[in-house]
C-alpha cells in the first residue's frame, strides 16, 4: 500500500533543532566584534540552513538526480548573477 | 498496482506523473531564486557603496522580533514538512493537524512582521511615506530602508500565497482528496513554503545583524 517511504520523524526533528542552534549562533556571532568575518559568519550559517532544508525538508536527498541538477541550476545562476556583477564593481570602484 | 490516482493521458504511469509535478515546481523555484536574486545583488551593491550607513540603519531594525521571526518561520518547516510525512503515510488527522499548524505559524509570522512596520512608520523609516531619519548617513539608510521594505515586503507577499496555499490543503484534505498514492499538491505547497523560508534564511542576517556590535 504504502509505496513512497518517507523518513523517521526524528529526522525532521533533528533538522530543525539544527536549524534553531544555527540561528542562535548566527545571532550570537552579530554581537561579537570579528569584523570582516561577522558577514562570512551569518552568510556560510545561512547557506547552512538552506542546505539543511532543501537536503531532508525538500527531499533532495532521497529524491530524483534531475531534481538537484534543476535546483543547482538556480544557484549556478544566481552566482553567475551576482559573481560577474561583482567583478565589474571591483574594476570600476 | 491498483491506483486510486487519475493519470492524464500524457503519463504512462502515476510515477511519471508525479516525476513532472516535482521537476515542474523545481524549475518555478529555480525562477523564484533568480527572482529574488536580483534584489539581493541590489542589496549587496548598495551596501558596497554605503557600508557605514548599512550598519546605521541595520541598527534601526528590530532584532529580537526578527529573530523570533526567524525561529518562528523554521519551526513552519518542521510542521510543513511532518505535514508531507503524515500525507503519504496516509495518517490524515496529523496531516490537517500539522498544515493547520503551519499556517498558525505563518500568521504569526506576519502579524509579528506587521507589528514592525508599524514602528518602522512611528520611527519615521519608511521611504516615500515617512521618513525622518536625519545624520551623516541618512541618504544611505534611506537605501537601506527602500530595500528592507521591497524585499520583506515581496516575501510577506509569497508568504501569504503561502497561507492560501497551506490553508487550501488543510481544507482539501478534510474533504479526503489525499491519499498515499495521491499528495502531489502537498508536496508541492510544501516545497514552496520550504522555498519561502529559504528566502527569509538570507533576509535575516542582511538586515537585521549587519552591526550589532
């Protein structure tokens, strides 16, 4: 009957408690002065979560390859996007 | 396999059916990154020319009630996702618990982000509408501000697609229209809910902790 098998509750659960810590030691982080590496801070712990959801919330683990292929294409992009807009910022300024 | 799912006439099977229901919202979501990438690069060029005065007006924001935000709209995903869980598992009574839950937290979510427009306004921080913001940096954080409203407010909007969606799906599986075989639109309200909270994920540290110390 059951013909799509679905992971254990405390998967989910251990995700999000993952997720909770993270956004406390992303909010931690902002209140020590580390300069430079308090943006590198919050951008790799939020890159973290996303992964973090679109891995075991999303199903990209257990799901079709063309399925991850699609959603890396959006990322692909997105740094193409903003990567190349930078290089050009960097010549200019 | 006897199926209670009706296959339109292009698929061969249930299977495939549901195959080109996943990829087709994932290259709607590949768009939606894209949508608003845009609006991060603006962000992120603008903070290039205006450093000081991203940290000035960052200040300005709310952080406790942005956090919470944040916690609010994680634990969202855990409900939505058990929501999917319970669906295919065919447990239907969890499964209009858990979307009920989801849209419970999504409320609140927006009331909360509510709340912080209306000290936005009272603050005198809202480009356009009212703005009072007056120092060394005030042009800036005038930028900082039109885009702290344009991108939280693009992503209230998804948010409340987001409700009419989770809401429509706790009403249509009261009505039992999902079955262990059958829970395509579940799924695919649930990727874009998931989707939505990922766009919050990057919002939350650009604009409330880019100086907090």
């Amino acid at each position: 009957m059951i013909a799509h098998p679905v992971p254990p509750v405390r998967t989910y659960v251990a995700v999000w408690i993952a997720l909770i810590a993270l956004l406390l030691v992303t909010l931690g982080s902002a209140f020590v002065p580390l300069g430079a590496l308090n943006p590198a801070i919050n951008f790799a712990i939020a890159t973290a979560k996303a992964l973090l959801v679109t891995w075991f919330f999303m199903h990209l683990r257990s799901g079709h390859a063309m399925l991850r292929i699609t959603a890396a294409a959006g990322f692909f992009w997105l740094a193409i996007l903003i990567g190349l807009s930078m290089t050009d910022f960097a010549v200019r300024y | 396999m006897t199926s209670s799912v009706i296959v339109a006439r292009q698929f061969d099977d249930s299977d495939q059916q549901r195959q080109a229901a996943d990829l087709g919202i994932w290259v709607f979501l590949a768009s939606e990154i894209l949508f608003f990438g845009v609006l991060f690069l603006a962000y992120t060029v603008t903070r290039l020319h205006h450093p000081e005065a991203f940290a000035t007006a960052s200040r300005q924001t709310d952080v406790a009630l942005g956090s919470i935000n944040t916690g609010v709209l994680l634990t969202s995903s855990l409900t939505m996702a058990l929501a999917v869980r319970a669906t295919k598992l065919g447990v239907r009574r969890a499964a209009i618990v858990f979307l009920c839950a989801t849209a419970m937290l999504g409320l609140v979510f927006v009331a909360i982000k509510g709340t912080e427009y209306r000290h936005d306004y009272v603050a005198g921080l809202v480009p356009g509408l009212r703005f009072s913001f007056a120092g060394p940096h005030a042009g800036g954080v005038e930028l900082f501000f039109g885009l702290y409203f344009l991108m939280t407010g693009v992503h209230v909007l998804h948010m409340l697609v987001g409700l009419g969606v989770v809401g429509t799906l706790a009403m249509r599986a009261a009505r039992k229209a999902f079955t262990p075989e059958y829970f395509t639109p579940v799924e695919l309200g649930g990727l874009y809910w998931h989707l939505v909270d990922i766009v919050w994920i990057f919002l939350y540290p650009l604009l409330y902790l880019v100086s907090r110390t």
